[in-house]
C-alpha cells in the first residue's frame, strides 16, 4: 500500500469535519476578489450564512457571490456554517435550515446558494455545521447536490437530521441518482437515533460508490442500531471500506454483532473506534481478535478505559494493521506494554504510524527497553507520537534518543510535546532529527524543562542542516527567550521549508500575572525574526531574505485549543501574512515596493534611471504589474506610485511621439 495515501487515511480520524483549516478562507472582500479572478491557490472556503445574508456586500439583485462561486473551476472545498446570531432563538439551539424568521435567510436566498453550488463542477466537499435540515425543506434543498458533477464528500455536523429530510428524500436522493459520486458521508454530532439509522440502511445498499461512513458523536443510537449497521456490513452490495463510530455507546451486545460483521469483511481498511462506552475488557479482547480476520490498516482506538493487557496482546495480532492510535490506555501496566511492542516486532507488523500518548510507559523496567528495539527494527514508520509520557524521566528520553540514532529511522512526523525532555535529551535529539531528510512536522511543545541557552538553542542547528526539509517546528509553551528567537533567525538565513515556527503560549512566572512585560520575547527578539523576512540594509538584501516562514503562532495541528492573543507586532504579522504568497518572486518584489520605494522617500529612483534605455521598459514593467494575489497590504500592493515617480524623474523617457 502506497504510504501517503494510507497517511491522508489518518488524517481523516486527526481532524474533525468542522474544524478550521489552516488553508481555508472565510467569504470577506480579499476572498470576493479571489473569487472574481477564478484564483487557483483559493481551494477551500467558509462560509458564514448569517452573516452573507445580513451583510451590507450581498447583492441580492445578481446573487453576487453566488455567481463567482458557480463559476469558479477550483474551488474544492465549501463550509457552511451559521453563528447563531438569530435574536429569536436561543444560542445552544442549532439553526433549521429553512426556517422563517429574525436574521434568518429566506428560502429563496438558500436555494439560489444551493443551485449555484450545483452549477459549479469543481466542488469536492461540502460541509454543513451548526444547523438542522428540517422536513419540509430538506428535499429540495439536499436534491440541488444530486447529480453533482464533482461531489465526493457530504459532511452534516453539531445539527439535527430530520428522518424524512436526511434520509428517503435528502441524503437518499444524492445517494441513490445513478451518476453519483459520493464516496464519503459523515454524519457527526447530528442526534442521530435508532430509527434515523434504521432510515439509511437501504439507501447505503443502494449506492455503489460509498465507501467511507462517519458516525461519530451520535450516542442516541443503541445496539438496535448498531445491528442494523451490521446488517449494512454484511450485505454483498457494501463498499464500505472506512468507518468511523467514535464517541458513542456501543455496548456488548453491540460490539458482538459488528464483530461479527466486520470478521466477514474483505473490504475494511480504516475503523475508528475512539471514545467507546460500555464495551468490557473481556469483549474488547474477542472484539479485536475477529478484527485480525480482516485486512484493517487503520485503528484508532485512542481513550477506552476497558483496554487492558489482554486487549493489547489481542491487538498485537492484527498484522496488517499500518496506522494505529491507542492513547490513555491506563488499565494497561508497564509489562502489557513491554509484551506488546515486543509481538509487535516478533510479527514484523510494517507500522507507518504510532499514536501511543498518556502512556504508562516507564523507562524503570523492560517495556523501554522493549519500545526502544521495536522502533530501532522499523524502517516503515513515518509518524510517531508520544506525548503525554509522563513515567518517562529525562535520563530515559536521553537513552531512547541514543538507541534511535543508531537506526533508520526517517520520520514525517514526530511529536513528543507534554513530556519530560531536559537540555541533554534536546543535545541527543538534535543529532537524530538531523539525519531524518524526511521531516516535515517536530513538535516539543511543553516541554518545561529545557533551558534557553543550553537546549533551544542548540536545536537551531539542526534546523539549518543542509538535508533538513523541516516545515513545522512547534516549540510553544517552553522557555523560549530573545536570545532563542536570533539563533533561529541566524539559522533561518538560507532556509526554504520552514513556514510556521510555534513560539507563543508561554509567559515569565517571576512576572505577576497584570504586568504587560511578561512575556520572554520583547523587541530584540521580533526584531531578529522581522530582519529574517525582510533585511531592509539594501534592495538585494531585501531580495535575499527568508520568503518561507508564514507563522509563529500555534501549529495547526492543535489548533483546537484555546489561544492566547498574539503578541506579535503588527508589522511583523503583515510580513509573514505576505509570505503566505506561493508566488515568491512577487513576494520579493512587495517588499522591495514596500521597502525601498516608499510614496515619500524617492531616493532609491536613482537605481532605475542608471539603466540603460533600452533596459527601463522591463523595469517598468516590473514596478507596474499588477500583485498576484490582490490586496496583501492594501495600498502598497501595486507600484503604480513608484511608477508616477519614475515617470517624473525621467520624463524624456515618456515623451509624445
């Protein structure tokens, strides 16, 4: 199996269907402009109901933005959300689509979003969070998506799904039309029950194409409906190749059946199963032993507290298993982990990624040691994390870092953020992420006890290896200081993959909480990082600078918790905003403009009329050309000033003919 297909398998269990995406716009005037350009980098976009239909920008006469969403051919991805601002219904009460009421867009104005959503042939995606889809309205809202040309995914989330609306008229009619194209349904946090459940079951038999079911968060159904789903399973016309139940109660009786189902699956690839209630230690052990009849890769059973060592031993021999997360398993001791690891290994099981966080891992007995020989002997793991380990000291994390560099090791992703790390464990892990040429994402956030000067500090040098294609490097809630900013900075001068570098969230503790100068960093530091994106010293200079890094903010990957409000300056936020421009060039060029041509300072003019004649028209047509994309910086983003300058320094040059 390729291995970035199976990771884009994980990611779909790592994120929730509503949560922000770090590539996803929300619908404002520099996304109207993008829209109007048919921008190609604009893929994936949020839209507020409430506040598209209430705002002073909607043109209502021409559908406005409803046209440059029909006619835009890259569009992949569209969310629609609502924020509740309706004043006669209250806040914990998610909206019904088409209801009449206060602030609330009429049918009309729903149904030309939708048509004009069917009208556009490149939509992948289309979520719908925080509202119902009531009866009366759901069958012709949901039939403007049937026989869409390019939909594959249809996610309802945090609403309620009316039986009738959702099922035999709504999400039925998009399932059963014979062109379909739909491979992905999820249906999360919807009060799905028992008869709603039961509503699906012939409408998913009916369909040829599905293969991916999303469940999650839907604790009103119970083992009456979990057997239906068995039933689902079984049937000869199921696809179904990715399940996800997580989040529900799913009892004995009910892991019996689907046990039972899933045994006689040839098709099951991906199950999360993460946040079951109910299930007993004894149930989970021949639950799992009956998934080691099917060819599962994926299995997320993150927080069971049932799991125990018999469930892990049992689990150890599913060995087709590549991606597997079990975090929080308290109930298993030291020795269940230490025989898991080892039967791991004993199987040759080829894992790509390992999610085991809040462990009861200790570096005091035999599962260390069992856990450092497990991943010393893989060379096909690309992901792994381990935050959380508490019952890891310092002097452990330095002996695993030490057994690890003498292995093949080359991950994509490493997390060990939450744990027990200390200057010597950051000295011993530099030298090991160095040699990973395959890195992308390190995240060492939380951890307390490495010091500036002799930890941080030190890995900078890894980030300024030759071979190191890192992209995210998370280092937020740590005792980073001015002094680790300007290492970075001076590490960051020739490097061009990082873009975000997480430093936020961590505050001096001898300071009292009402101070305003708390914070580690201060005008030195942001200062050293503002020099990295744009070096104002000269006009090469300024093209010479970092163009790559776009963030210093918390990594998207956690960006679920709650963040503190930024104290980056101003300034420094719009460079890096303007780094965001995949367009490199023309990010040099905005900050040359922006730099060494200011509307009051002509000094630099000098530059262009020492050119040859023949050289100044492609100069002009350097300063002149229009900004890709529009609108970064607002009026610096053209050199039309510079331009007017120039043209009046060297009149001559612009003569009548």
């Amino acid at each position: 199996m390729d291995v970035v297909v199976e990771e884009e398998e994980v990611e779909y269990y790592d994120r929730d269907i509503d949560e922000t995406n770090k590539e996803q716009m929300e619908l404002n005037d520099r996304t109207k402009a993008r829209l109007e350009r048919n921008d190609s980098s604009l893929l994936d976009i949020q839209i507020c109901l409430d506040d598209l239909f209430n705002s002073m920008n909607y043109r209502g006469e021409d559908g406005g933005v409803f046209n440059l969403i029909a006619n835009n051919n890259h569009l992949k991805k569209l969310s629609l959300t609502f924020r509740g601002r309706c004043l006669d219904r209250p806040t914990n009460q998610p909206y019904i689509l088409g209801e009449q009421g206060h602030n609330l867009p009429t049918r009309q104005q729903l149904l030309r979003l939708f048509t004009c959503i069917n009208r556009n042939n490149s939509i992948r995606n289309i979520t719908l969070g925080s509202m119902s889809i009531a009866d009366e309205f759901g069958r012709g809202l949901i039939e403007c998506l049937q026989g869409h040309p390019s939909l594959v995914s249809l996610h309802c989330s945090k609403g309620q799904l009316e039986p009738l609306a959702c099922t035999t008229l709504g999400i039925g009619a998009v399932l059963r039309y014979p062109d379909s194209k739909l491979k992905d349904l999820r249906l999360v946090s919807c009060n799905l029950d028992d008869g709603r459940l039961g509503t699906l079951y012939h409408v998913l038999l009916g369909n040829s194409t599905m293969e991916s079911l999303h469940l999650s968060d839907n604790r009103h159904i119970t083992s009456v409906g979990w057997r239906t789903l068995a039933n689902v399973i079984r049937h000869t016309n199921c696809k179904l190749s990715t399940l996800a139940l997580n989040v529900n109660c799913i009892d004995d009786e009910a892991a019996i059946a689907l046990g039972d189902a899933l045994s006689g699956s040839s098709l099951m690839k991906c199950l999360n199963l993460d946040w079951i209630e109910s299930i007993s230690s004894e149930r989970w052990v021949v639950f799992l032993e009956q998934l080691a009849q099917t060819p599962l890769k994926t299995l997320i059973l993150g927080t069971n507290e049932e799991m125990d060592n018999n469930c892990v031993a049992a689990l150890a021999n599913i060995d087709t298993i590549e991606n597997l997360e079990l975090n929080g398993a308290e109930s298993v001791t030291s020795s269940g982990w230490g025989l898991f690891f080892d039967s791991i290994q004993d199987h040759r099981t080829q894992l790509v990624s390992l999610t085991i966080c809040d462990n009861s891992i200790s570096d005091d007995d035999e599962s260390f040691q069992a856990l450092g020989r497990m991943l010393t002997s893989m060379n096909t793991l690309k992901k792994l994390n381990m935050n959380g380990s508490s019952n890891i000291s310092p002097r452990g994390w330095q002996e695993l870092f030490l057994i690890l560099l003498h292995s093949n090791l080359d991950l994509v992703q490493f997390d060990m953020h939450d744990n027990q790390i200390d200057d010597i464990g950051i000295n011993l892990l530099v030298p090991l992420v160095s040699k990973m040429s395959s890195l992308k994402y390190l995240s060492l956030s939380l951890n307390g006890l490495v010091t500036p000067y002799r930890g941080w500090q030190y890995l900078t040098f890894c980030v300024d290896h030759p071979d190191f294609a890192l992209e995210e490097l998370d280092l937020s809630n740590n005792n980073i200081d001015d002094d680790t900013l300007i290492a970075c900075a001076n590490a960051l001068q020739n490097n061009e993959t990082l873009k975000l570098l997480s430093i936020e969230g961590f505050t001096n503790e001898d300071s009292s909480d009402d101070e305003d100068d708390n914070e580690l960093i201060t005008e030195r530091g942001w200062d050293a990082i503002s020099n990295l994106i744009c070096n104002k010293t000269s006009i090469m200079d300024t093209f010479n600078s970092n163009h790559t890094l776009q963030d210093l903010s918390y990594s998207h990957y956690y960006c679920q918790r709650e963040q503190p409000t930024s104290s980056i300056p101003d300034d420094l936020s719009s460079l890096l905003e303007l780094n965001e421009n995949k367009d490199k060039i023309e990010v040099a060029r905005q900050k040359i403009l922006q730099t060494h041509f200011s509307t009051n300072d002509t000094s630099n003019l000098q530059v262009f009329t020492d050119l040859e004649p023949e050289e100044i028209p492609a100069a002009i047509a350097w300063i002149g050309r229009p900004a890709e994309p529009a609108n970064w910086l607002g009026e610096h983003d053209s050199g039309l000033t510079l331009m007017y300058n120039l043209m009046r320094r060297i009149p001559d040059m612009f003569g009548a003919t």
